[in-house]
C-alpha cells in the first residue's frame, strides 16, 4: 500500500460521520430547549410581577 492508496481510503471511510451527525443535532435540540425555557421564564416572572403589584404586594426573588 501506497501514501496516495491509504489517504483516499481514510477519505473515503465514513463511519465516525454518524456520531458527528447526532452531536451537531443534540446540541441544537439543547440549544433550542434553553432558549424556549429562558423564554418561558422570562413570560412567567414577568407576569407574577404583574400580579403582585395588582394587588399591591412586594414581590421578592428573581433577579
């Protein structure tokens, strides 16, 4: 076997490809869910805020 034979063989193997493919995909699934949470969070601090001062409370926690 040859340099050139064994370069387009390691070029032509694929099967590590896989592995990489589901890595990409879960970190954007991950990715995605902290976003939709950090935005579900936002929404849901925001309107107990509301609601307390509707009823004229101090509201404590959050940031």
């Amino acid at each position: 076997m040859n340099i050139k034979q064994l370069f387009a063989e390691f070029i032509e193997d694929e099967s590590g490809l896989t592995a990489v493919e589901y890595a990409i995909a879960g970190g954007l699934v991950v990715g995605g869910m902290v976003a939709a949470f950090t935005q579900l969070g936002d929404g849901a601090t925001n309107r107990i805020q509301t609601l307390c001062n509707a009823v004229g409370g101090t509201c404590s926690g959050g940031s």
